[in-house]
C-alpha cells in the first residue's frame, strides 16, 4: 500500500476545527439566506396585491406569472416564498432564533 492510499484510508483528524471554525460563517450564511427569503417573500406579495388592486386577472398574478417575470426561479419556489411570508411574515420576530427555513417546515403543520 503507497503512502497516499494509506493517508486517504486515516480518518480526517483535522475536520473538527474546520467544523468549529466554519460554524460562524454557516450560520452568517443561514441569516443571510434567511433574510433574503422573507424580502423575496414580501416583494412577491407585494407585486400579487399590486396586481389584484389594479384589477389583474389571476393568471397575471399566478407564483407561474412571477416566475416567468424573474426568471431563475420555479414557480413551486415562488409559491413557497409567498406562503411562509403570508402566514408568518408578522410573527417571525417574535422567535428571533429562528430562519425562514423553519417557517417554511411549519407552513404545512395544522397548528402552526
């Protein structure tokens, strides 16, 4: 057995501090993502009432309509932006060690 394949084979024992050290930024990336969903979220409720305000069929305001608008986003996303923000966007604040992902897991729960 070669020096290399003997290497690859010894568990990592350096993964540890990486890990640790990498904590800090997952957790700034997670605000991050975070963050981002709830502004996406409200812009997309705010473009959908703009629309049944001025009249709009809804098809003009379909998660299908924003989609093709924005591009690089599917419709099922669009969806799920909207949802989470509709039901929770007033309530987030009061669990500030939560992320959107966690509103996202509990759209679907009856008592949310």
């Amino acid at each position: 057995m070669s020096k290399k394949q003997a290497a690859a084979e010894q568990p990592a024992t350096d993964t540890v501090p990486i890990d640790t050290t990498s904590e800090q930024y997952l957790d700034q990336w997670n605000r991050l993502i975070s963050t981002t969903n709830w502004d996406k979220g409200r812009i997309i409720a705010d473009w959908r009432q703009a629309q049944i305000s001025h009249g709009s069929p809804p098809r003009e305001y379909s998660d299908e309509a924003w989609s093709r608008h924005i591009g690089n986003v599917s419709p099922q996303h669009v969806g799920r932006l909207r949802r989470v923000y509709d039901r929770f966007g007033g309530l987030r604040e009061e669990f500030p060690g939560l992320y959107w992902s966690h509103f996202q897991v509990a759209l679907d729960w009856p008592d949310a």
